[in-house]
C-alpha cells in the first residue's frame, strides 16, 4: 500500500497499515477526516489519579474514552480497535523512566491495565485546512513541534506538571481564525494557550522543540500555541508509576469518529 493511499484512506485502513507495520511514524494528515487520540494507559492502582487530572485538565487532557482494566477494545472509538496494536509507536515506562519504543504492546500487557484515549489536535487541522489555512508541517511531511511550558496543570492525587504545546506558525490574520475555528473543538484542544512570544509562556527556544520535529517560521508570521495531549506524559515522568505505556509523540490512535463530530462538544 503506497504512503498516498494510506493519507488518503479511511480509518479502518489508515489502522490495518499501522497494524501490519507499514506506518511507525507520526500521523498526522493520516486520515485526515478522522478523530485522532492520545494515549495513556495505567495500571488499574492509578487509573482513578488519572482520571481526576485529566477532569481537572480539559484543555490539555480532553478525555474521549476509557476501557475496563484488561480490554484492549476500544468500541465506542472504532469496533475493531486493538489498542495494542494500533498506534504507530508506543513508549514504555518504567518509574517515570522511557526504556522502549515498540510498534506492538502485546508482549507488554496486563491484565490490569487501564486505557485512556484523549482528544488530539490533528483533528483540528483539517478544519483548519478547509477555511484555506495552511499548516507547514503538513505541507511538508513533518511532525508538529511541541514544546514544554511554564504554565502548570491543575495537580490531582499523585499527578502534576506542565503543560505541553503543539506550535503552528501563521501570518497573524490566519492566527486569528484558526483561533476562531478550533474554539468550536473544545474536544480537541479546542482554541489557542497562546499567541506570540514563546518566552511569555517559558519556552527559550522556538527552532528546539521538546517533541516533534523544528518548523521554520517565516518572517510575518507568529507561533501559535494549542494545548496538547503529549502533557501526561511530563506528569508521568513526574509521578512515576512502576509501569505505564503511552503513545509515542505525534504517533497517534486514529478513531472511526469524524472529526466534525467534535464541533461545539
């Protein structure tokens, strides 16, 4: 199956390449109509920590679903979603310590494990895209750029730390309406952190980013900042659980959902 058909596919086939291993990367524009997800997924012990952080955090942790301890099934996402299989590349935790970065949990799961899927914001950019904004990492094939912030999550049980953000390079008209349009996403991210300078929100350096991939930005143009589900993972780090898995940054769950079902939720 070639890269263009897979872009251009539907979820269902979009998941069946990742699961045969034709895809290990971001996925970004993959799919582009559908839902993507964030994963986090936590030995039951923790689950309900978690659960309370990300109630406590909708902008970075907007929650689309959870499983019973043990169910790699993710139906009300897609029916035949393995959540095992189905990312691209997953990172394996170790008391807040990354020491894997499989294509496959199989050979790591438990019966008490607990998933979580959290709305992401690539389901926006497709909206973003139809009012004629263009996202360069996109046009160019690249992972967005994330960046670690000053700003701190709202603490719950054991789990706490910074917010993590998506950038976006824009002329600052189509910064304006992107703000507009991923307000009606509340689902996934929904409007803008920030817009402007990154130091304001404790980023030193714009062309490093913490996650993802270095987007160029073009004179006229100004960062623009969304919350992003890569957040857990700083307050994985920080909490330290004797095991967690996650999906790799920018390496997402692509769902059956559509991404204009997440308008004005």
């Amino acid at each position: 199956m070639s890269t263009a058909t897979v872009f251009s596919s539907s979820a269902a086939v979009a998941r069946a390449a990742i699961r045969a291993g034709q895809v290990s990367g971001h996925t970004s524009g993959l799919a582009g109509r559908h839902v993507q997800g964030n994963l986090v997924i936590l030995p039951k012990a923790w689950a309900a920590e978690f659960l309370q952080y990300c109630q406590a955090n909708p902008k970075p942790c907007p929650l689309l679903a959870v499983t019973e301890a043990g169910d790699p099934a993710m139906p009300t996402l897609g029916e035949d979603i393995d959540i095992r299989t189905d990312v691209p590349r997953y990172r394996v935790w170790r008391h807040g310590e990354l020491v894997d970065e499989p294509t496959d949990i199989r050979t790591h799961w438990r019966d008490d494990l607990v998933s979580f899927v959290l709305g992401c914001s690539f389901s926006f950019e497709q909206a973003l895209a139809d009012e004629g904004i263009p996202l360069r990492h996109v046009e160019q094939g690249l992972n967005v750029a994330m960046f670690r912030t000053s700003i701190a999550t709202v603490p719950a049980g054991r789990f706490a730390g910074p917010m993590v953000v998506t950038m976006r390079p824009l002329r600052p008209d189509d910064a304006n309406r992107a703000a507009e349009i991923t307000a009606r996403y509340p689902r996934v991210h929904g409007a803008p952190v920030h817009i402007g300078d990154p130091a304001e929100i404790g980023i030193a350096d714009i062309h490093h980013p913490d996650y993802g991939d270095a987007v160029e930005i073009r004179d006229g143009e100004v960062p623009v900042f969304w919350a992003c589900g890569v957040t857990p993972q700083a307050a994985l780090a920080a909490a330290r659980p004797e095991f967690c898995i996650t999906h790799a940054p920018g390496a997402m769950l692509i769902t059956d959902w559509l991404n204009h079902q997440m308008a004005g939720h």
